[in-house]
C-alpha cells in the first residue's frame, strides 16, 4: 500500500484554522518524521519536523498521535506550523500581501532522520488571508491610509480599527482574517506607509479621529460606536483613543503600555510627552540580544505623570491580553495600573487576561513564535519574551478570547465560541 498524507480542510484554508494531518498506508509501528515548509514573501524559509511512529493499522493521525521529539513533542495537531522557524536569523513570519495565500509543503519521510530519510509521500495546502467573499477595499480618504475589509453581505457590520506597533507601515493579515468573523475591519496605517511621516516621533490624534469619522459613516459599518485592536505601540494608541475620542465602545489592548511611549502626542490643545527611556538600563544577554524590559519608568515612578494615559476618561469597555513574559515593557504592570485607575473613576472594570512563558508578539494562531527581533531604536536583536509551544496555546485563546470580547460589546452577540490547537 502507497502512503500517503491527507490535510483537511482539503486543498486549503483560512490561515487561523485548525487542520487535521494523517498519514495512512505505513508499516505497523514504522518510525517517520513528518516536515514542514513554507517560504515566505521575501525568500526566507521557515521549517519545522516531527518524529513519530504509525500505529498498529499503519495510520498516523496528529491529534492522537504524541510526536516523540523534534521541533516539538507530545499531542500537537498543528505543531508543524506554529513550531516553525526561519533560516535567516530573527526572522519573523508576516504577511503583508493578504490577497495571495502561504503554501505548506507536508512531506513525510522514513526513519526519524529529517535530512536523510526517503521521501514516502508529500501534500501541498495553502493558507489563505481572506475568507471566501471577503472583500478589500482600499482607503484614501483626506489624510487617512487605510485598507477596509468587509464579509460577504450588506451588513451592516461591527466596526474595528487595527493598529500595529512601531515597525510602521500597512499591515493587514490580522484585519482580513477578522473579516471573516463577521467585522467590518481597517486596518490603519499611521507612519512609514504612502505619504504619511516616515518616523512616529510626533502624533496627532486628529489623524485617528477622523478615521474613527470615516468608519462610523461607511453604510456598511453598524454603529453607534466602533471597537479597537491594537498591539504594541499600536496598543498605547489606542489607549489614547479611547480616552480622547468619541465613539469607541470597546478596545482590545494587546500587551500595551498605558504612559505614552517613544513620541509626543498632540490632540487639540492637550499634549503627552513621551516618557522618558533609559538607554543605560539595556542588559545584553549571553546570546547577543538586548533586553530592554527595565529601560522605561513605570507610571508611578514618573515624577510629572504627564505621560500617562488619562484613561480614566474613558467610557469604553476594555479587555487587555497580557503575556507575562513581555520584555518589551510590563505590559501586566500597566494592565492592571489601567484598571485601578478606571474602577477608582466610576467606570467598567476591565477584562484582564494572562498567559504564562507568553512573550511580546501575540499574533493571530499559528504563527510562529520569535525569541527576539531587530528594533530601529536599538542595535541589537531585541529579546520578546515567552516559549514556543505556550506561546502557541496563547495566541488561539487569544483570538478566540477577542472575537467573542467584539462580538459581545459591539454586535450583543454572548455566544460563546471554541477554539482547537
């Protein structure tokens, strides 16, 4: 009997969908290593390998099936993806182009030798960005540079503004895939992208305001408020948002910081000064990588408090995602400083979660984990924060955790929604 390697959904699918791998036709008990390979948009190529061994029937199914070492080992069904790492260093996976998918190449191999053993059979799936009927929809509208993206129908639809962190630039693959949940989503792009400025030293909040205007007034965007997702840098912005701008009902903040951090923000005649950094608190670390989790003040050690966010103003309802290994900054410290500070002023107490050996990065499922980064403000790598596999188990509850978060504040929808690794 011919093995051969079965991946469903069949032929493709939505890159934050669980797959089901199998292998049928093999020897009883024989030993193989399945691997794992995607390239990504600029050349890089990221792998990963399991050793495992058939049952008595000769099948191998990855839900049921421990994998006995490797690029990771236990019961992971989707381990060959999220374990996956690049072979350029500090390399992470990012999708820029979401209207063309990722293709993974399955192949299972004799023997437990990921290099030397004979090919037995291969599969070809691809990972798409955009569901079936989504559509994307380019926004140049007065200042604002943007991609919309709509599920199928008329709607009209829960509004969300996207927003990521300081490596700048128009970044969509976490708007389209939640699209496909059933939210009208742009994501936003606010320097280093189209005519906006290359750097984000300054900001102004009236460039936000009038994207927030935009998509209250698209017909397709449900109202009478919108919500925020934002990580990183793009976190601390949508802090500030929701504390001077009408009409957000609900901000997801993904390890965010609530002082105002690297720029001066400006919104018409208030200002924040960026909290200051101390460039001489950066530890190397033995493998070359910049830890930079003590460079910054703490809100409560800054002596003017001008650069904290007033979040206190705010009416939204807050849900904040916290890896507790971030070592970007004590973004757990800040959640729940946020918190005492909004329950101390008469509003919502926040939604906090943590996630244990989670790092900086808690992206859509799947993608893989990085153990550091380059950062422009520094001149080493950067180190992230968290472990492989728990990182992995963060980021899906995560995305599920927020889904029902939106659809609950801004749709009414309490149904609750599972999520498989």
């Amino acid at each position: 009997m011919v093995p051969t390697v079965s991946v469903e959904p069949a032929g493709s699918s939505c890159w934050d969908e669980p797959l089901s791998i199998a292998v049928r036709g093999l020897a009883p008990q024989q030993p193989v290593t399945l691997c794992s390979a995607l390239r990504g948009e600029k050349g890089a190529l990221f792998r990963a390998h399991a050793r495992y061994r058939a049952d008595n029937h000769g099948e191998l199914d990855l839900a049921r099936a421990p994998a006995l070492g490797g690029s990771f080992s236990g019961i992971e069904p989707m381990g060959l993806l999220w374990a996956m790492e690049s072979d350029r260093p500090f390399w992470r996976l990012i999708k820029r182009d979401v209207q063309t998918p990722f293709v993974v190449e399955l192949e299972v191999l004799d023997g437990h030798e990921p290099d030397g053993g004979r090919l037995l059979a291969r599969a070809v799936h691809e990972r798409h960005f955009m569901a079936p009927g989504v559509r994307r929809v380019p926004v140049r509208e007065g200042r604002v540079r943007a991609s919309l993206f709509l599920p199928p129908g008329t709607g009209p639809f829960p509004g969300i503004i996207d927003l990521f962190g300081v490596g700048g630039g128009l970044l969509e693959y976490r708007a389209s895939l939640l699209a496909g949940k059933g939210f009208a989503v742009m994501a936003l792009a606010y320097f280093k992208y189209d005519d906006l400025p290359k750097v984000v030293d300054i900001l102004h909040l009236e460039y936000f305001e009038e994207a927030v205007t935009y998509l209250l007034s698209h017909p397709q965007v449900k109202g009478p408020g919108i919500g925020l997702l934002g990580i990183s840098k793009g976190a601390e912005v949508s802090l500030s948002m929701a504390s001077f701008l009408k009409g957000i009902t609900a901000a997801v903040i993904i390890n965010g910081s609530m002082v105002n951090v690297l720029s001066t923000l400006y919104y018409k005649e208030e200002s924040l000064p960026a909290l200051g950094i101390h460039l001489e608190r950066a530890r190397v670390t033995k493998d070359g990588f910049k830890d930079i989790i003590d460079i910054m003040n703490v809100p409560l050690e800054d002596p003017d408090q001008k650069s904290i966010i007033p979040v206190e103003r705010s009416d939204a309802t807050f849900l904040f995602l916290v890896g507790q290994d971030d070592r970007n900054w004590k973004s757990e410290f800040y959640a729940r400083e946020a918190s005492k500070r909004l329950q101390a002023h008469g509003k919502e107490k926040p939604q906090i979660i943590c996630y244990p050996k989670t790092g900086h990065n808690i992206e859509p499922p799947y993608f893989p984990w990085s153990k550091a980064a380059p950062h422009s403000y520094f001149d080493k790598p950067i180190l992230l924060g968290g472990e492989p596999r728990a990182h992995a188990m963060a980021q899906v509850d995560a995305w599920q955790q927020l889904q029902t978060f939106f659809h609950k504040h801004l749709s009414g929808d309490k149904r609750p929604r599972s999520a498989k690794l």
